[in-house]
C-alpha cells in the first residue's frame, strides 16, 4: 500500500537548489534525466507517490568540479541523494554526508539558517547507493542485495580502556544500498541467454537494467582484450559492445536511450573511460610497478607503478591535464597538491 505523506504546518524551504549545468553526463545521469524516471525511482525507494520532483544536484566545494550523480527533492519533504558506484568504496557515507549537507544548505537561507530566533526546517534526507561492477566468484557478493552501511562503521576502534567513556558516537549517516554486482559466470549467462540471477527477481526496474547494461559493457571491454589467462569469455552471441547495446534493445532495456546514437555514443565513451581504461591503467601500473620493486627492493615502487600506469592511460586516452589531475584524487585518494605533482612528474609532455 503506498503511504501519503502530508506536511506540517512549518515554512516550505527555499528553492535555492542549484544544478551544476556543466557537470560531464554519465549513461547513469542520461537514464535518470526525465521526470518519469525519477518519480518512478522515487516511488521505488520511498513508497509514495510523489507529485513534484525538484533536481537538486549539488557541487562540494571539497570536491571541485566533481558533481554528486543524482539528487531531487520530492513534494518538498524528501531530499532524495543517491550515488552509483562501480567499484567498492567504503568511504561512501561520509561523500555523500558532504553531499547532503551542502544540498541541505541550499534549500535555506544561510543567514537565517546561522542566526534566526526561529526554527529552519528542512527536507528529509534520504541516502542511497547503486553498486554495480564484476566479481570473479560468488563468495566477493554480499548476502543482500539491499543492505545498508554506516559513516561509524569508520570510526575508530575503541580499545578496552575507553570502554567506561562516552563512545557513543554523536554523528551518523546511513546509506541504503541497492547491489547489483555479478559474477563473471551471471553475466555472461545473462548475455548469452538472457538470464538473471534469481537474487534480482525483486528488482526489476531501471535500477537493475543499469546494472545490467553497465555490467555487461564492462565485461564486453574486457572480453575483447583477449588476454592470456583472462577469466572473461566473449559472449557467442555478440562481438561488440554495440552488439550488446543492440541485445538490450531487443530485450526492451532503455530502448528510448539506446536507439539515440549520440546517447550510444556517449555511454561507450563513459565505460572506456571511467571502466576499462582505468582498469587498463591499474594493469599497467601494476606490471610498472612490479619492475620497479624487482629493481629498487621497495613496496612503494609497486604503488607508484600503478599510478604511472593510470596516468599514462589518461594521456592515450586524450584526457585534458585538469580532469586527470580530478581523476586521480578520486582514484588514489590523494589530495590536489598530491595530484599536480603525480601529474607534474609522469605527463608526458
């Protein structure tokens, strides 16, 4: 049965929710750019019916130009934020905590916000994540498909002495993910026959068939470089990962999308980028790095290797200076200082 929400007689927020224009499109934001598709994944994850959605997509100032995925506020009462991730990341709930709280401070006056007598009220946030990626065995996917992590599943441990104190931590943040990793064999079962795993039979929706189109471009991607000792088979039935948006087309998945060259396009430019080629790089890297430590006898050779690698796959790919610099923050965890003087370093002028 789906709940109706009613508000309180208290001041409905200001609009003030910016939308970062100039943010690089993902497949994931093409899906969820309509209006039907968010009040669909509204009703999904909330359990209403929501009358108006808002876009409400913010920009951090810590992270740059790096733009959260996907964010709407619904009928006013629900700021609801959520990120897709292809590799697993623990650190979730404290990215997506930045993000809500400068959403949050958009909806408000901030002079008010900070100094009035009275109450601000705020719409309620709501946080959620869309894992998707491929797992080489069944024994790496979680028990759930829906299972939800904590900002203080990263708090410190605390040792027996601080046990009398008061450890009770005074900030949380609870993230509800929806997990749509395969395994290698899932997937190709599902392209070559068409078969789900029975995990998913509860999901059916636009989330899932994200999933799946992502899930099956990465395994295509890698399929094709034909490796030696490589876990991933191509497919009998397709060659390309054109052959596989085609497939989907004819499996009704996001026919309104895939029909649309440019959106095709687009989506197979985003996979090589932020997929295959970095998981090229990390190979790369990888082999640099295992040299390196073969001549220096170090540890820190390996990593090293491993971030010459990613940076020198950004430069094959044509990727601008700036962005590769954003890039590898994000993938490293590096800060900018950190970054320019990797990128300073190995871009090859």
């Amino acid at each position: 049965m789906k709940r109706e929400y009613k508000q309180k007689n208290q001041p409905k927020p200001q609009e003030v929710l910016p939308v970062n224009t100039k943010a690089k499109d993902t497949f994931f934001k093409t899906v969820y750019a309509s209006e039907e598709r968010q009040r669909k994944l509204a009703s999904f994850l909330l359990g209403m019916e929501g009358k108006e959605i808002t876009v409400a997509n913010v920009r951090p100032v810590l992270f740059g130009n790096r733009e959260n995925d996907l964010s709407f506020v619904t009928d006013a009462i629900f700021y609801v934020m959520t990120e897709n991730q292809a590799t697993v990341c623990p650190n979730v709930p404290y990215r997506l905590l930045e993000y809500i709280t400068s959403g949050l401070r958009s909806t408000v006056d901030s002079e008010k916000l900070l100094y009035s007598k009275k109450r601000v009220c705020f719409p309620i946030p709501k946080l959620y994540m869309l894992q998707t990626g491929l797992e080489s065995t069944a024994e790496k996917l979680p028990e759930k498909v829906q299972y939800d992590i904590r900002l203080s599943d990263s708090y410190m441990t605390v040792e027996e002495q601080y046990k009398s104190a008061l450890t009770e931590p005074d900030l949380e943040a609870v993230v509800h993910v929806y997990d749509f990793r395969m395994t290698l064999k899932e997937m190709l079962d599902y392209i070559e026959s068409g078969i789900q795993p029975e995990r998913f039979a509860s999901y059916q929706g636009d989330m899932l068939d994200y999933a799946l189109t992502a899930n099956g471009i990465t395994y295509i991607q890698r399929a094709a470089k034909k490796e030696k000792q490589s876990p991933y088979v191509m497919p009998a039935n397709v060659s390309s990962v054109a052959d596989y948006l085609g497939l989907l087309i004819k499996r009704d998945i996001f026919v309104d999308l895939l029909t649309d060259k440019e959106v095709c396009d687009m989506t197979m430019a985003q996979f090589s980028r932020d997929d295959i080629l970095l998981y090229q790089g990390r190979e790369e890297g990888r082999e640099e790095g295992r040299e390196e430590g073969r001549e220096e006898g170090r540890e820190e050779g390996r990593e090293e290797g491993k971030k010459i690698g990613v940076i020198h796959t950004y430069q094959k790919l044509g990727i601008p200076y700036e962005t590769a610099r954003q890039y590898i923050m994000e993938e490293f965890g590096t800060n900018a200082e950190e970054a320019e003087k990797l990128l300073r370093t190995y871009w090859k002028v």
